[in-house]
C-alpha cells in the first residue's frame, strides 16, 4: 500500500529543509533528493555591530591587525578568473603591482610600528598561549599607547610588554613580569618601568592578581600532590581573610604557603623546589612562611 502511494504520487508539493539539504514531498514524505545545493547568501557576522554590515566574504575584523583585516591583497598565483594562464609579461606586470600594494599597505611610520608590533605579538601569543580575549586587549592598549606617543623614544618590545601584561591582569590570565621578560627579551626592570607609565598616562584600573591562580600555576609546576594543593588553598584563604596578603607578592605568598602546606602533608619538598616553581628566591619564601608559621592561630581555622 505504501509503496503503490508512493508510485502513483506526481510531487507537485514539495519542500526543502535547508538545515539536511533535503526536498521532501508534503504528500507521500518521499526525500526527493539530499544533495541540494546551498542557496541563500552568505553573510556573515561576527559580532553584533556586523550584522548590519552584510559583507559577503573575509576574515572577521582584529584589533590585532595593523589594518584590522581590512585590507586586501594581490594574490600570488600564475592564472586569471577563467584559470587560464597568465603570460610571463603580464606576470611581470602583477608581481610589480604586488610589490607596490604590499608597499602601500604600510606607508606610515604609524602603520609599519603597529605591523612590526602585532607580528611580535604573534610570536609572544605562541609561546604564552594567550587567548583571543587577551591578545585582543593587548591591541587595544597597544594602539592607544601609540596615540598618546608613549611609542615614540621606547622600544616596541617594552611597550608592547607591558601591554601584553595589562590584559593578562585584566583577563585574569596568570602571567607575571618576570615570564613575559623572559620571552620578549626585555629587562624585567625596563618592562616594569614601561607598565607603570602606561597605566599612569592611560588611566588604567588594574585588578589585583588572584593568589589562587598562582597557588595552581605553582604547584601545577612543583608537581605537588592534589591533597596538598587543597590544602594550600585552604590556608590561602585564611590568609587573605586575615589581610596578611595585602601588599604582598602574590607569586612568593602562594610559594609560602605552598611550603607551609607540604609540611603538613609530609611531601618531600624543599624551599628550593618551591621557588623556583614560583621564580622567586628562597629568602622570600622563608620570609613569608615565617609570618605564616607565626600566626598558627589563624591558620588552624
């Protein structure tokens, strides 16, 4: 019976589901055809002010590009539109106006500054894994460091730096000076220079950095047992209801507190181990643990 429906129906009513790529008949059910092919247009928008915007094709817009992304290029292949190739004269013709076009793309001093710092900032967001939210932010305050002229007479690794620093404060990424130097080839003490004149002449509020994340970076490092990272962050918190924490490094505090937590659990580590998974000195850990061990009262809460 089903079978005979579906012979002696004539799909004059048919509809296509644009989601599977199926026409299907409103009658019988019978699925047509599932190869359909894509017809509505391609807008894309990637994010709220975009969609009025309509573009057709193109990567989505970045703070991270010295022209945003929008800009075009000549592209490098040997065949025109019809895919034909194109004669070595007119080759030479295009690889000219290639050249020139590459040219025209930076032709001011502003320009080639963002496209040096933002292909730096490539390199530095490989080797941080920094986030797309971060390297954004680091963009951002990049650029309007280089509209006040905080650029101008500084390096662009330092200014960079300390951008690329800012927005890990403010994404709350766990990155400190002292990693960031390492990577940028900068002195810490020149990129902690530069950081303090742009939060001054931008007007920034940076967020305190969170002793908690350090804890987990830190042991994460020191390859601490779980029991002890608990109970690290127990005492943390005990800490910073007590206020020691206030103005203290935060790197060194969880170090301290850290090592104050293997000693409670039995695990076979030393100030040394401790530190250098921090990047802090032993003085500094045996600092601050000393503060902690003398305030037990606290602690045993």
């Amino acid at each position: 019976m089903k079978t005979s429906l579906i012979t002696s129906c004539k799909h004059d009513l048919t509809v296509t589901d644009p989601e599977s790529g199926e026409i299907i008949c409103q009658n019988c059910g019978l699925v047509i055809s599932d190869k359909t092919l894509e017809a509505r247009p391609e807008w894309r928008a990637f994010n709220f002010q975009e969609v009025d915007d309509r573009a057709r094709t193109g990567i989505p817009s970045s703070l991270a590009r010295h022209d945003m992304g929008l800009s075009t290029i000549i592209g490098r292949t040997d065949k025109d539109a019809s895919g034909r190739t194109i004669e070595s004269s007119m080759r030479a013709t295009m690889d000219r106006l290639r050249t020139w076009d590459f040219r025209t793309q930076a032709h001011s001093p502003t320009d080639r500054n963002l496209r040096q710092a933002f292909t730096e900032l490539d390199r530095i967001k490989d080797k941080m894994m920094l986030s797309e939210a971060a390297v954004e932010k680091t963009a951002y305050i990049y650029r309007k460091a280089q509209e006040r002229g905080l650029v101008r007479g500084r390096t662009i690794s330092a200014t960079l730096g300390a951008a690329v620093y800012i927005a890990c404060r403010e994404t709350g990424a766990s990155r400190t000076l002292k990693d960031i130097a390492e990577i940028s080839n900068v002195k810490r003490k020149d990129l902690a220079r530069m950081y303090r004149l742009v939060v001054i002449e931008l007007d920034l509020k940076i967020p305190q950095i969170d002793p908690m994340k350090c804890i987990a970076r830190v042991a994460s490092k020191a390859n601490l047992t779980e029991k002890t990272k608990r109970l690290a962050i127990g005492i943390m918190q005990e800490v910073i209801k007590s206020g020691i924490s206030a103005g203290k490094d935060p790197m060194g505090l969880a170090a301290s507190v850290l090592y104050l937590a293997c000693l409670e659990t039995g695990e076979n580590k030393t100030q040394t181990d401790i530190a250098e998974a921090a990047g802090v000195t032993e003085v500094t850990v045996r600092n601050r643990y000393k503060n902690l061990k003398g305030r037990q009262d606290l602690l045993a809460n």
